[in-house]
C-alpha cells in the first residue's frame, strides 16, 4: 500500500512538469491546425503518439531488470541534470537576464513560419505541417515519459506518476480545445521554476536512496527538500535581478 507521504509529491511533480511540456507541444499542434487545418496537424499527433507507446513499452522493460538502487541512483543524476537546468532558466528569466517564454509569441512565430514554408513548398504544405506536430508532440513526450519514469522509481509509484501526467494532459487538451488559442495564461514561466526545483529535490532524494542513506522523515523528506531548492532559486534570482539593474544602470 502506497502512502499518501509518497504518492502525493509524485503526482503533483508529474502533474506540473507534463502540464509545462504539453502547453509547448500544443502551442504548436494549435499553430499547424490553424495554417493547415486539422488533418495534418491529427496525423503528426498519432504518429507521435505511436512512437511514444512504443518507447514506454520498451523502456518499462528494460527498466524492471536494472537492481532498484542502481536505478535510483542513474535516474537521481539524471533528473538533477534537467531539474538544475530548469531552474537556472527559471531564476535568470525571473531575473530579467533572460526574457520571459510567452507562448502568444511562441504560436505567432510558429504560425508565421509554417506560412512560409506552406508559400515556399505548396505541394508539401500537408506534409511540412503534419511533420512539425509530429516532431513537437514527440520531443515534448519523451520529457513527459522520461519525468513520469524518474519520478516513479520507486516500485508503486509509476501509477500515480502516470496518473498525474494523465491529467495534466486532460486538463491542458480540455482548456485548449475549448478555447482554441494559445495557453498564455497559464504562468508557465513559474510553473518552470517550480517544476525545476520540484526535479531537483526528487535527485537528490533518489540518489541519496540508490546510496542507502537514511533520510529524517522518510518520504516526507522530499518537501523540505522542494522548499530549499525554490528558496534557493528565489535567492538566486534576487542577486541577478540586482546584477542587471546595476548593468543596466
């Protein structure tokens, strides 16, 4: 039985990472139907789609025959290289050394860039647009498959990890088919700090678990952990927020 210790944290990481990838891979679906139409931005989904099933079915498998700390440990790593580049994105956009992701802009560069390709190759325009879905959902879903399998790794927990990428993709599909725009209200920009700092803390809370050290509190650890990191970020961002006023000045 999965405590709600462990099985909350899980969710709600996996929820708002796969909600931030899938909001991108929209923004682009949404540019490639309104340019194309539908079709060729539905067939670059499924095939994408396709893709994906195929690469969880062979990963879950090949993942049951690692020993479970040596998994822990290379899955640790792994979400601290994505979490910590996350979060310096996060804290220098936050700081204003970066701009801030818009996806208004993201979907009117988009839609502005197939319309030059469908004007420079009509006779390939389904195709152009079908393959720009098909590279967007599909490079955004192996981010939202690799989170839900580094997040999982503790035996039970792939279900609620899935369950919280299952409804982050709900809930983004649901909004954006009824609005039929861009998502730009949703915060993405601190939805990634979040994110970030949420990765980073389950890093370092599976490595130190591949490790066999002890954690105070058990699974309730990985809250702290997620404070630190976002205080630190915070911080982070303070000191270039003052770095670019001085610059600026």
């Amino acid at each position: 039985m999965i405590s709600l210790a462990a099985a909350a944290p899980v969710v709600g990481a996996s929820f708002i990472a796969s909600a931030v990838e899938i909001v991108e891979a929209f923004t682009i679906v949404l540019a490639v139907s309104v340019v194309r139409g539908a079709r060729p931005a539905i067939l670059g989904t499924a095939a994408a789609l396709a893709i994906l099933a195929v690469v969880v079915a062979l990963f879950g498998s090949l993942l049951s025959a690692v020993p479970l700390p040596n998994l822990r440990i290379v899955l640790g790593v792994l979400l601290l290289v994505f979490g910590l580049g996350w979060l310096r994105k996060a804290i220098l956009r936050a700081g204003g050394a970066l701009p801030l992701h818009d996806e208004d802009a993201a979907y009117a560069q988009e839609t502005e860039s197939l319309r030059r390709e469908v004007t420079a190759h009509a006779q390939a325009a389904d195709w152009l647009g079908g393959m720009t879905a098909f590279k967007a959902v599909l490079l955004e879903g192996i981010e939202v498959v690799f989170i839900v399998l580094a997040v999982g790794a503790r035996p039970g927990l792939l279900i609620p990890a899935a369950i919280g990428a299952a409804a982050a993709c709900a809930l983004v599909l649901a909004v954006g088919v009824f609005l039929h725009r861009p998502l730009a209200r949703i915060p993405e920009n601190s939805l990634k700090f979040v994110v970030g700092g949420v990765l980073t803390a389950f890093g370092v809370f599976w490595c130190c678990e591949g490790l066999s050290a002890p954690w105070p509190g058990g699974d309730w650890a990985i809250l702290p952990l997620v404070a630190f990191f976002l205080a630190m970020g915070l911080f982070m961002a303070a000191l270039v927020r003052r770095r670019v006023a001085t610059a600026s000045a």
